[in-house]
C-alpha cells in the first residue's frame, strides 16, 4: 500500500495590493480645483513662451497677460464654480507660482 499524499502546507494569498491614489483621478473639489488652475495657468506659457519671458523681463506680465487671464479665469469658475473659485487661493497662486516664477505679481 502506497503511503498518503500529504498536502503541502497551504501559504496565505498575497494580499491585493492597495490601490495607488492617483492625484488626477481624485473627487475632492478643492484638489481638482488646484489642479486646473495650475494646468490653465501653464497653458499660458507652453503657448506663448516668447510673450511671457519679454513680460518677465520688463516686468509687464499683468497688462501683458490681461486678457489670457480673464479667459482662464472664466474657464475655471465654470468647472469648478463660483464659490471654490472665490472662496480658495489656487488660481491666483498658479498665476504667481507659474506664470511670474515664483515672483508675488498677482
């Protein structure tokens, strides 16, 4: 008579991994409402990169960029409302993060 197989002993499943949170996917207003305005804001210069570096040097990029910002001011208040785009200091931080480097212009 063959002895009995005896079973190997059995190792726990791996636990499933935890899912990444990926900043882009988040529902939290006041997060995505940071994150448009940073992407407005850079828009700006990845489309006009001459403009912006001639506004920097001469120290004009309020009158330079006048009408580039209430454009992109509009856009933001649609997406994420009146009352984040009011009530938070994103976009006026990405303007002075982004567009002025750093600089407190706006």
């Amino acid at each position: 008579m063959a002895p009995a197989a005896t079973a190997a002993p059995s190792t726990p499943a791996p636990a499933a991994p935890k899912p990444v949170l990926n900043p882009f996917m988040s529902k939290d207003p006041k997060q995505k409402a940071r994150r448009l305005a940073r992407a407005l804001i850079s828009d700006m210069i990845v489309y006009q990169p001459e403009k912006r570096q001639k506004a920097v040097d001469d120290g004009s990029l309020k009158e330079a960029f006048d009408e580039e910002i209430k454009k992109s001011w509009d856009e933001y208040v649609q997406q994420v409302g009146e009352e984040i785009a009011n009530s938070t200091p994103f976009f006026t931080e990405a303007l002075n993060e982004i567009l002025a480097g750093g600089q407190p212009v706006f």
